[in-house]
DNA sequence: TATGAATGAGTCTTCATTCAT
DNA sequence: CATGAATGAAGACTCATTCAT
C-alpha cells in the first residue's frame, strides 16, 4: 500500500513547506506551531501526528533546506574542462544558487546559531560543508595534479573559497548593498585562482 | 557630579556583561529576562530602569560585542611596512580577536539572524561591517597607489578577504575541526595576495 | 452539530458569570484574570481562547449586564392601559430591577467609567439608553396623542425620567440610607406625570 | 513660622493638581505615581514625603474636587424670590457647575465606583450629597410653607432633583448627544416644578 | 487518522513603595 | 526636606503540547 505512504510524504512535505516559510517570516524561536497550522492547512493534531514537536521540525528542515540541491554541484567536479574554468563554472552555480536561496536565508543563519545548542541540527550542517569541501578539494586537487595549480593543501583552499562566499552570502543577507553580486561573483575567485596559479599573469 | 554617571555607566556594563553571558549559554530568544537579573546580581526593575525591554539590551549589546575592539584595527592603516605585509598584520590581529571571541561567537550568529527582523540591530551590524571594509580598503588602495597590487576595486578586495574571514570564522563556529586556524589564518590570504600582487610569485 | 455552539456558548456565559462576580468583588481594574479563571474552573488558556483580553470580557460583559432584561421592558410599551398608568408601571418595573441589580451596580458604575476609555463599551452603554430613551418616548408620545400630556418634546420627557432613576440609582448605591425606593419609587414618577398632565390635580 | 506650612500646602495642592490631571486622562486605576511625579514636576519622594500612598491621593481629591464649589451654592438658600424661582436659578447654577466640571466628570463615576471600596472616599461623597440634598430641602420647605407648593417630603423631592441632575450628568458623559443641556437645563425642572406647584398650570 | 478545545507553566513587563544619599 | 535609583511582587498574555471525541 504504497499509497499511504505517498500520503504521509505528501503531509510531511506539506508541513515542511509550511513551517519554512513561517521560519523565514518570523525566525525559529518567535514562529509559533500555530503559525505552521495556518500556513499548512492542517490541523494541530496533524502536525503533531508527524512530528514528535517543534524542535523535530526544525531539524527536518535543515536537512531539506541545505541538501537539496547539492546533487546539481556535484556533477561539476566530473565536467569537462579545466580545474579553473570548473571552479569558475562552480561559482558561477553557487552563486545563483544564493540567489535562489534569498528567501530561506535568514534560515540559515538561524541554523547555524541552533547548531551550538542542537546536535542534530549541527550534524545536519556539518554533513553539508564537508561534502561542500570534500566536491571543491577534489576539483582543486585534479587542477594541482595537472600543474595547474600550485601544490597547496586542496582543503585549506577549499575552506576558503567555501568560507568566502559563504560569508559573502552572510554578509549579502545582512546588507544586500554589501554585496554587488555581479562583480563578487566573478572578481573574488579570480584574484583567488590568480594567486593559485603557477603561471605569470 | 561624575560620580552618578560612573554608578550609571557601571550598572549598565554590568547588565551588558550578564546579558552577553546568558545570550551565550541559552541563545537570545531562550534568554530569559530572570537570567539575567541573576547573572547580574541586580533586580528586575534596575534592569528596566537601565534598559527599555529585553529587545534593547540586545541592541546595546550588538554595539557593545561589534564595535569595542575596531578601534585597535584602525590604527594598523597608519602603520609603516608595505600593504602587503599590513594586511597580513591586519589579518594575524582579526585571526587573534576571533580567537578571543570563541566564546561570543554564537551571539555573532543570533545577531545575523535577528539583523533580519531588527532595524536597529541591521544598522548597527551594517555600521560594523562598513567601518571594518573601509579599513581594509584603504590599506588595499595604498597597495595599488604604491604599485604593489593590480589596479582592482578595493571595496571589492576588502569585502572578499572580509568575507573569507567572516564565513571562516562562521564554519569553525560550528564545526572547530573544519577550521585549522593555524593554517587558515595564513594561507589564504597568502593565496589571496598573490592572486593580488604584480610581481610573479 | 448544533452540540459544538452549544458548548462554545456554555463556555461563554460561564466565563461572563465569573467575570461579573470577580468584578463586583474586586472591581474591575483589580480583578486579576487568575480571579476569572478560579471562579470559572476553567483554565487560563481557557479563558483567552474564548476571550481575546481581559478588555473584551469587559465589552461583552457590558452587553450581558445591560441588555439583558431590556426585552422585557419593552413588552410595556404595548401594554393595555393610560400613558400615565404605563409610566407608572414600567417605573415600578423598573426599580424591581434595580433592586435585582444590587450585586452587579458596582459594576455599572465602572462601565461608566470605563466608557470614557473604551470605544466599544461606551457604544454599548449608549446603545443601551437609547433604547431606554426610544421605549419611554413612545410612551410619551403616546400621552400626548391621546389628550392625556402636555406637548412636550418626548425625548427630553423620557430623558428626564431616565436621567432621575438612574441618578437615583447611583445615590443609592454610594449610599443606600439616601434613597428609600418605597418613596422615591413612586413619588418622583408622580410629581413628574402631575407636571406633564394637563388635568388639575 | 507660617511660611512653612504655606510651601507644605502649596506642595499638596501641586500634588492633587498634578494627580486631578492625571487620573481624568488615564482613570484612577490606570494612573502611575509616575505619571504624577513628571505632571507635578516634583520628585518621587515628596510625592511620598506629602501623602502616605496612592490611595491616600485619591481620598484627599475627592474632598478636593466634590466638595470646593458647594459654598456658592449655599448662598442660593438665602437669596431673595419664591422658591419656584431660586431653584430654578439654583439648577441654572448647578448645570453652568457641570458644564465648567466637564473635564473631571470622568474622575466622579470612578470616585463613585471606589466608593463602593473605599470607606474613606464614601463618606466624603456620601457627605457631599448630604449637603446638596439640604440645601434644597430647605428651598422646598420654604415653598411649601409659602403655600406654593404641595405639602412633600422636601428631602424625597430634593433627592429627586439631585437625581435627575446626576443623572443628566453621568449620562452627558457617557455621550454627550443625549443631552442638550439648553433644552435639559430648564424643561425637566419646570415640569418637575409644575407637577409641585399647587397652582393649575 | 484527524480535529481543535483545553491546559498551565513560563515570560515579559509594570509600578507602588522604600531608602541611602 | 528632597532625590531618584532600586526593589520585587504581581499581572496580562503566550504557546508548545495533550487528549477526548
């Protein structure tokens, strides 16, 4: 019976919607179960059915949130081309991927202050930098391999372009006048790449 | 009569200083005002007498955690030595006060995340965010003035490496082990630098 | 389902009935929302799921008290009899109501009050006298069709009558030795209607 | 040393000023000490230095306020004129008194909804009433010892044109609409006084 | 499964009163 | 006499969670 599970996806789905949205408006903590009620169309007992409480409702979410496209960034570090037309390429995705993500930013942030308090959830956010990192180091180590880059630890470079436009997306979120993103999308990772490359420029 | 004042500037620091350390260990919205009043050794009322609501003491305390050591980074614009070497300096010393802030850095993060709801909040962490790019733009476009770096955008420059530094600090907030600071406090801006340099490396 | 509204009303009037004696008790400004639930026996969450505040169960209150028995007097205007007979009546009718009312005048007095600050209590207290004023002046008028008053504006005529019964009633409720209801019950009426008849006396 | 009694007096009635002020624009219940303390412009502490406690305000405004314009009115007794002349004049007087008390009307129905709480306040106001209720049994005795009017109980019919009055009065407060006080002020009480009268009007 | 009425511990905030200076 | 900082009990309201139907 396979149709009561589709049901039961269908109703988790439905709540996990519902509760971002309510997330992103009023943050975790002020966001009240009957928010997510309302904005569900479900009833109290509904969400309680699915999920144990609140608290289990957010750790769902990060995971929904922050995996959900990493498939898509996946598939570059096999492109063809070089390792820094790729990284380019990656960025490139990264950033329109922000841009995608302007609504549930503020989310982010939330989690990452939940992180300190819930294991869970910082496990979950864990999960996606590291297989953030582990996608550019390969790419990184590919470009060192062919003697495009300079022998650097692919890690450390990966945590920094990861930590760069990650605190540019904080930064953006915060401020969007900060960030120009036509000029830091491309102008960054260039000076960055210029730096690792064993070519004069 | 600067005696009043003093008493008056003290209970307020006093109220500041239990704040931040309950904000640390419950998370802003958890925090509750009775925490406070215990952490503080005051009463309920002195802490309304010196702040509005509990939304005020987080206002003044963004100020109070952001702005308080800004001071000691702007003296490194004026220092001697090439751009280059004073913002490896500048980045040592920003390395070194993250370090100092580990314990605050979770508030950072509500901080971000309340930015998005809060008006006085955004501004203050905007003001933050501004005073600390104008810093390093400047030492940036002394860098280009004197022909050490390419002719780029120093806002664009300062926002970057600010950024690489902000997401870095981010990361490792949630996750030490992603962040080796040894490592990480020198070899990026090292890339960065030599991405920026017009000598060959 | 009938059954559901049945309860939500049940719940309703039990609230208003222990709202009325906390408020006669305490009054209303000291009446402490805790006092409403204990009288209820109904919970606090109770109380605010059919109450959005502690100002609408004083709004609804006032409706409750006020307008309650005001069907009945009505009934009188289209009673069998002489315009003066019919005063007199609804007069007598009146103060036994007042005499019922005793517990609740405080109360009463408070609504006055509180209709200088309260938009919806002060529209339901005019309310209120309108329809008060609206009864006797169809009396009046009727008096005056039929040769039995003096042409009299109606409305001043019933304000007036009502104006005296509810002074009265505000005296003796500060103080009950001032008003002895056998004699002000039926004296003042009579010195009225003597004035307004057009026969000697 | 009379001067110090005069500044001790003086403070009191900055005080009641302050408070009569205060009370009309936000009720008894809902003024703060503070309110009274920025309205008079003295401190917290000689409010507390001139009166024991909030309550004790209260009590002395009452004498304060019901009680300062009562001497005027005495006079009336003794002026020259029939009787159905002076207490036409005497209401003519008493509605020009509402009308300048327009503003503290609030304050009376909350010193009258106290009353029922306070013995202090009751017996002030019960006093009040009392010397009202004199003054124009003496005025009706006369008339009805002059032969002009019906042989009444003069406290019965006193206490009824007291009543219509406050009546009218807590009614004009209550919405102004439904009284006019031109056609209020003399039509009550020439029926009143034509339905006393032992002439045939 | 689903509903939504009911619960009550928990929270912020207010404010009369006190008292050291 | 006067000040105003400090107190803390009290009170309105919220909201995650439960459970009878």
């Amino acid at each position: 019976m396979p149709v009561k599970k589709d049901i039961e996806e269908a109703r988790r789905r439905q709540i996990l919607d519902a509760a971002e949205k309510v997330f992103v408006k009023r943050g975790i903590d002020k966001a009240r179960m009957d928010d997510i009620v309302q904005e569900s169309g479900l009833s109290k007992g509904a969400l309680y059915w699915y999920f144990k409480s609140k608290d289990a409702i957010v750790s769902a979410l990060v995971g929904h949130v922050l995996i959900s496209e990493m498939r898509e960034a996946e598939a570059l570090v096999h492109a063809d081309g070089s390792a820094t037309e790729r990284l380019k390429l990656f960025i490139e995705y990264a950033v329109w991927e922000y841009k995608r993500f302007e609504k549930v930013l503020p989310l982010a942030y939330e989690f990452v202050a939940h992180a300190a308090r819930s294991k869970v959830v910082r496990e979950t956010v864990i999960l996606y930098f590291n297989r953030y990192k582990d996608i550019l180091a390969q790419v990184i180590q590919q470009g060192i391999d062919s003697g495009e880059f300079q022998p650097r630890d692919p890690d450390t470079v990966a945590m920094s372009i990861i930590s760069m436009y990650e605190g540019m997306a904080m930064l953006w979120f915060i401020e969007p006048n900060l960030v120009d993103w036509d000029r830091m999308g491309a102008e960054p990772i260039d000076i960055m790449l210029g730096g690792l490359s064993v070519e004069k420029r």
